[in-house]
C-alpha cells in the first residue's frame, strides 16, 4: 500500500462488498475477523501546528456508530482522522501521512471493514 506501514506478516486482505450498518451510503461494515491494524497517533492540533490552519474534510463515515472517520488533507498531506466517541468527549487520532492514493486505499479498507 502507497507510503502506509502495515503489519509485515501480513498483506491487507482485499475488502470484502457488505451491507452497511444504519443503510447511509457513508455508513461503516462490519469489521472483518483479524483485521489489519494500524499505527494511530493522538491529533493534538496537528493540522494547526504543522500548516497554521485546519484540514480540509474530503470525506466522512456515518455516526451511527462509537467510531467514524475522516479523510482529510492539507498542504499536499492526506491522513485519515479516526474520532472515538468517549465518557470524557471526543478523541481524535491520525493514521501515518500518506499521498492520496495511499488515503484513498485506507480510506477502502477502513470502510469495508478489513482495517481498524
């Protein structure tokens, strides 16, 4: 996969067409049995930080669910933004930088549920 670490045992399985969970074309499929797992980093302002501005939200999962998603970019970088829903409010966290190839093969595996 484009610029993103995966497990180096495993390669990422090809995701599998399901229904999804609420039926919103956006929604999250169920996740798959061994799901490939990848390397979240706490957001912390990093768009702010690194480019003095917000990304742009290119796309976004359903929030039917405890855990959505974001594809984001700014400045020539793409990362997806996983949002926890917690007791003490939101946690956001980022996946590696990638190119967008890279996010838009995440973006793929996230949503059909064969990465977490």
């Amino acid at each position: 996969m484009s610029g993103l670490d995966a497990a180096p045992d495993r390669l990422l399985p090809v995701p599998a067409q399901r229904k999804p969970r609420c039926g919103e074309a956006h929604c999250l499929t169920p996740t798959v049995p061994k799901p490939v797992t990848l390397t979240w980093e706490l957001e912390a302002d990093w768009w702010r930080r690194r480019f003095g501005k917000e990304a742009r939200v290119l796309r976004h999962t359903c929030l039917c669910q405890p855990i959505s998603y974001e594809e984001l970019t700014c400045g020539g970088v793409y990362r997806i933004r996983r949002i926890v829903v917690a007791n003490t409010g939101l946690l956001n966290y980022l996946s590696p930088q990638t190119t967008q190839r890279g996010a838009d093969e995440l973006w793929e595996l996230i949503i059909h549920g064969t990465a977490v």
